[in-house]
C-alpha cells in the first residue's frame, strides 16, 4: 500500500481500532490452539478490543493462521490483517541446539543459515514475527534462561546477534523469512543471583560495555522489532524505561520499528511498585516507548480513558498504531495478509532432509568435548559398547524453549549408536533422569500422574540399576548419557545446585568402580557443576539439548565422523558458590595470583579454587593444534590505525581440524578499571591435517576502547596485552601501546 493510503488509514480508524493495533493477546482468546507459556490468567478485556487486536502469539499452522486471519480481518471495520508472532528461539520444526550451544559453534555464518531455515519453516506455517535473537549476556548459569542466550561474553553474543537478524529476516521480501524482535532489552541477563525475574543493577560502564553491544549489533543489522525486558534496570522497569527506550535505542542508535513488552509486563508495572493502577502502567509504557502490550488488560483497558481525560495525547497512539502498520505494509499484508504460508510447503519443507543435515551439522559443531584422558575418543565400531543412563534413550533432546518442535521427531542417542554398532551395542536405562518429586511438581508443567511415569518406584529403580551394572560388566566401553529434566532451564529455570542429580552421581560412581572406559554425554540446558564426577570418567562431551538430530550429532562426534570443534561460550564453575563467573571480570586490588599480600589476605575462596572447571573458549579436538610465533605487524598504533598480527596454527594429526582462534586484550592502565581479558575477534578456521597455517587478524585500534560512566567509549593511550590462543586461558602474549 503506498504510504498516503497508509496514513489515510490511520486517519480514518476510530481510538478503539487504533488502541487495537496496540494489543497482542495469545490464540485462546480466539478459540485458537495456543501454546503460550507465561502465567495464566483472566485478562478482563472487553470482547470489542480483542476483536480490533492488531497482532496474535503462538498460533501457527498454514491452515490454522489462514482461518484466523480470514476471521479477524472480516471482525476490524477496516480490514486489517493480524500478525502473527512466536517463539521461535532455535527452530520452528527442525530444532537446532539451543543457543548456548549455538554459542559453543562459534560460527556465526552456519548460524545465520540455521536461522534462515528456521524462519522458512516459521513463515510457511504462517508466522510472520520471531522473538528472537535473543542475546542477553549471561554471567550466572543459576539462570535457567542461560540456554537461551549464545553466552557470557558481549563481543560474541553480537557476532551471533547479526547473524541471527540476517539469517531471520534476510528472505523477507520473497515473503519467506521472519520479522525479527531481538530480546530482551535490557540486561535481562544481569537478574541478580541468577534468580529469574529479579533485578538488574550495575554501572552505566558495564552496562555499555557488557550487556548492550549484543542488542545495538541487532538493531544495526536491521532488525525491525525489539522486546523489552522483565526486569528492573537501576531501579526501572524496562518496560516504561524511557531512558532506555527512547532516548537510546530510537534517538541515540536510531530504531524505528517496533517496541513490544514482554509477556503482561505492562500490568507488572503495578506488582513492581512503579505504577498505581492500569490507566498509570499504560501511561508509563506508552509514554516510555512501548508500542505493543503483549497479554495483559493495561492498553486495553487504559489508553481510551487516558486519552479522553486528556492525560496523553492522541499523538502518542498514532506514532505507535503507525509503527505497527508500517511493519504490516513493509511485510506486504494488505495486499497478501496471508505472506508466506502454505500447507503445500509446510509439508514439503518442514522437517526437509535438507533442514535436517544442517540442524545435524550445527549439533556436530555445537557440542564440546571438555575431557578426553589418553584419548579414548573417538571410538571404534568394533568395540562392545554399554549405553547407559536416562538421556540413552531419551527424545526429549530440545530443550525447554522450543515450543513447536515435537520430540517426536527427535533422533534418540540409543537409534544413532544402533546404526554404527549394531549388535554390538547394549543399552539400559540405570535411573531416571532425576528422582526428586518435589522439584519435578515444582517446575509447573508436570502434573502427579506424569510425575509418577518419570520417577520410577524404589524397586524399579532398584533393579534398573542392577541391570546397569551387569551390561556394563559385559562391556569394553561405558557411554553414560546423563543429564537435567528439561524443564529444570529455560525461563523460571532458576537453581541453586547445578550438580548432577544424586541418583545420576551414584550410577556413575558405582559404574566407574568396575574400572572401565566411561564416556559421560552430558544433556544440559546451562553449565552444571561436574567437580564430583568428572574423577571418574575418561572422557565428557557437553551435548546440551542438542535439538532433532542430537543423537546422530553426538554419535559423529563419539565415533569421530567429526574431530569436536566446540568451544564453550560460557565458563564452566568448580562450584556454584564461584557464580556469577566469568573470564572477564575486573582486575582486583588483591588478585590472588600477584598480589603483595601473602596467605589469607588476597582475593580468594577458603573452600574452593578461584578458577572455574572449563574455562571461556575452552574446548578439545581429536587434533591437538599447536599455536606459535605470533607477530604483530607494528607494536605503536595511533587511533586510526588497525592491529595486524599473525599467528601459527601447526596440525600434526591426520585430523582436518576446524579451530577457533580467539583473541582477546588488556588495557594495562586505564581511568575505568579494566577487565582482565576481553575477547576482541576471532577465526573459526579449518587446518588440514599434517598442515600448518597462518591465521591473520587486522583488529582495528577503536575496538580497544571501553565505555565510561556516561556510556561514551574512550580509547586512553597506553600499554595493552594481547592475548591469543585457543581458549580464554592457554594464549600466547605480547604488548603493544596505543600512542
Ligand atoms: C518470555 C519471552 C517470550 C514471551 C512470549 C515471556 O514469558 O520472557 O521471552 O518471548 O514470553 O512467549
């Protein structure tokens, strides 16, 4: 529609039709098949208002999202059509690992091409709008949302941020593709002690510097939509943040689209004691910068009054009805309010064999081996191998936000270890996944009967363990495949014990006094706490919830179709009394190592080691790559100048290995101080087997410039440290000044 139609439009529509633009409700509200998943409730909306909603959550299906349409458009007295938006966080069918383990790929490029067909099967099922990326900076596993987000660290999670975009919304004039809404804005990440919907306070310097990058990199990438987040920022709620909103995101980085808040976060504006009732909350969030209430009755039941009693201007709505249809009329809706959706192509594409061996490939590259004492991996298709463990026969390999995907359609690690071993594969279950009733009845989607299908009665257990133990005598080699509940992460995920369940512990303890070979498949939604087991196994591959065709993945990595090249986006603790962890943290007065203090008064634990289990970045591959000589072109750059270095890669193996580079800095002196590495580029690069190569960077000077106070990046002259290597820890260094 040419854009003079588009206003005439908005001219003529009535404030209950503009207001209507403004309201996003779930499909129950319209006798629709609904799989929301936030708290429900009465919304308490007049029947006229949800009839004029201008946008619909979590309905999908070709001919389901044609019904409604045809429905909704033929209930506004100008036609209008609906869009359609959900959850598609990893995948829409095909679910890919979750982003955590996205994160581990360090490909942002293979990325971009899973997002690209998750958004194709999204928009030929009739979907118009992901909330995704989602790329919130993470720094505490204890938060369940960890699994949604590639990682702890803000210069990858922007890698991963434009891509993601890119791959999303790329197709969009082809009327394929996805709106993207990148979320959740902002420092949602930052919810103190990981507890989830908590608070997010910090310094204006780190919140430049660590948890904003991420969203900017999205809304330069071109992203049209933008959630803001649940969480309280200094003291704002997100949601009516008009610092945030406004000023930031549309006057300072120059956003235009969309604003949504997430899930009845308007009407939480009340529960958090920053507004005194609904037409107060809709006033805060309008007047912030909120375009769309997504599920709660505030704009719905507020705006009209507010505008009649003079309190907001009419404005105020037309800005933000306008926004709306403008999206609508960019997407090509009047003219094809359907876009993109077909049951011809649902049936064809969806959960193509071609989407497959991509969800296959990111899996492969997603998974990371963390321990591979005296090489036990990979293994060979002659060996008598014992399948062991909950996750050995498991579907539920998605994890918790994937809420199209149907496991069904999941590959298992037992049906993938089959096809390669045959009859020389043996499998028992051991325990179950965990054992703790209350916790499970606690995770609010269980009820007692399906509590009662997962916990095994004593006797059961018993005797599953024992026909554990006596496979596991008759075997070479033991895979454990072991894991959390999926409903353990994921949003209201949060815990404090992030160790493996003790009835997963005690099967893996006493199998490892048989004195074989163990392989343990960790399936997890965050980094859990392995201190107590990882004695007593040979080898770890962190798997996550590695997606649809998790088995086959953590069976090419297993019997080395592929050499891991998984690197982790997020450290791994020795205990989870260390968290928040992470690689970046600020120089102390007192480190522990270095300090002029001895013994008790340097900053450390009494209990426990200040380093993590796994650090950042970390990773093995079955080709031990060697890295040396690294050169660096000039060692005295001034501000316009690029840091050119090089380094040697040498593989001795008969492995082709794909290694990740990664280079990270220190500003030695600076008037903020700094933290003691950053991670500033990376290479994912493949070095052949019984090759060396040279792996080039030209970093320029800018990027080692950190933000003040005032959210103004500042690059202060000085010595720095460059640290290069192929995990957070193991690097290689040199100094260079910035003159
Ligand atoms: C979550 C969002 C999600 C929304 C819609 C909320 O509870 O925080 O990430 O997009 O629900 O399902």
């Amino acid at each position: 529609m040419k854009q003079e139609r588009l206003e005439k439009l908005l001219n003529e529509m009535s404030l209950s039709e503009k207001i209507g633009q403004l309201i996003q409700l779930s499909g129950d509200f319209f006798k629709s098949k609904d799989i929301s998943f936030g708290p429900i409730q009465k919304l308490g909306i007049p029947d006229k208002l949800v009839d004029l909603s201008g946008s619909i959550m979590n309905v999908t299906g070709a001919a389901e999202t044609q019904r409604l349409q045809k429905q909704q458009m033929a209930k506004q007295p100008h036609h209008i059509p609906v869009l359609f938006m959900s959850d598609v966080i990893y995948g829409f069918k095909t679910i890919f690992p979750i982003p955590v383990g996205l994160g581990a790929t360090w490909n942002p490029e293979l990325i971009k091409e899973a997002f690209k067909v998750a958004a194709n099967e999204a928009a030929v099922s009739g979907n118009q709008v992901c909330f995704a990326p989602m790329v919130d900076v993470t720094h505490d596993p204890r938060w369940g949302r960890t699994l949604e987000s590639p990682g702890e660290d803000p210069y990858l999670n922007s890698c991963f941020a434009k891509a993601m975009v890119e791959g999303l919304q790329e197709q969009l004039p082809n009327k394929k593709g996805q709106v993207a809404c990148v979320k959740h804005y902002a420092a949602y990440g930052a919810v103190e002690a990981g507890l989830e919907y908590n608070l997010a306070d910090m310094s204006m310097s780190n919140l430049f510097q660590n948890y904003l990058p991420p969203y900017k990199a999205a809304v330069k990438a071109g992203c049209k939509m933008v959630m803001a987040s649940l969480n309280t920022l200094n003291g704002v709620p997100a949601t009516a943040n008009k610092w945030l909103l406004t000023d930031l995101l549309k006057k300072q980085w120059g956003f235009n689209g969309v604003i949504i808040s997430d899930y009845a976060s308007v009407y939480e504006l009340i529960k958090h004691g920053f507004a005194a009732d609904e037409e107060d909350a809709a006033f805060k969030a309008l007047d912030a910068g909120i375009d769309i209430d997504m599920k709660s009755p505030v704009y719905a039941n507020g705006l009209q009054k507010l505008v009649e009693n003079g309190k907001l201007s009419i404005t105020k709505i037309n800005e933000a009805c306008m926004r709306i249809l403008q999206l609508k009329n960019d997407l090509g809706l009047f003219e094809n309010p359907y876009f993109g959706s077909s049951e011809i192509e649902e049936h064809e594409y969806t959960l193509s064999d071609d989407n497959r061996k991509l969800a296959r490939k990111v899996a492969d590259e997603a998974i990371v081996l963390l321990k591979n004492n005296h090489q036990v991996l990979p293994l060979s298709s002659n060996e008598k191998v014992a399948l062991i463990g909950p996750y050995g026969d498991e579907k539920s390999l998605i994890g918790m936000w994937a809420v199209h995907g149907d496991i069904k359609d999941c590959v298992t690690i037992k049906a993938a270890l089959s096809s390669i071993l045959g009859t020389n594969l043996g499998y028992a279950q051991g325990t179950d996944i965990t054992r703790d009733k209350q916790m499970l009845a606690g995770l609010g989607f269980l009820n007692e009967e399906r509590i009662s299908r997962i916990v095994s009665d004593d006797e059961t257990e018993n005797q599953n363990h024992q026909a554990a133990l006596s496979l596991a005598k008759k075997a070479e080699t033991i895979i454990l495949a072991v894991g959390e509940n999926v409903f353990e992460s994921g949003e209201a995920g949060s815990k404090t014990n992030l160790h493996l369940p003790k009835n997963q512990v005690k099967l893996i303890k006493d199998i490892h006094n048989l004195g074989k070979k163990i392989v343990l498949v960790v399936i997890s939604g965050r980094p859990l706490v392995l201190t107590d087991v990882i004695q007593d196994v040979d080898a770890v591959v962190e798997s996550w919830f590695p997606g649809t065709e998790g088995g086959n993945a953590i069976a090419d990595v297993l019997f080395g179709k592929v050499s891991p090249s998984g690197r982790l986006s997020t450290t791994f603790p020795f205990t989870e009394g260390q968290e928040p962890l992470y690689y970046s943290h600020l120089s102390t007065g007192r480190p522990q190592k270095g300090s002029q203090h001895v013994g008790r008064f340097v900053s450390r634990y009494i209990d426990a080691p200040n380093e993590p289990l796994f650090p950042f970045g970390y990773g093995l591959s079955y080709a031990d790559v060697k890295y040396s000589d690294l050169q660096i072109e000039s060692d005295a750059l001034n501000e316009s100048d690029n840091l050119r270095l090089s380094i040697k890669l040498v593989n001795d193996s008969q492995w082709s290995q794909k290694e990740t580079v990664q280079v990270y800095f220190h500003d030695d002196v600076a008037s903020i101080v700094q933290p003691v590495k950053r991670l500033v580029s990376f290479k994912k690069v493949t070095v052949p087997a019984k090759t060396s190569v040279r792996v080039t960077f030209s970093i320029p000077a800018t990027d080692f410039s950190f933000f003040d106070n005032t959210g103004h990046p500042k690059l202060e002259k000085g010595s720095f440290h460059l640290f290069i290597g192929p995990n957070s820890n193991d690097v290689i260094t040199k100094e260079f000044q910035i003159i």
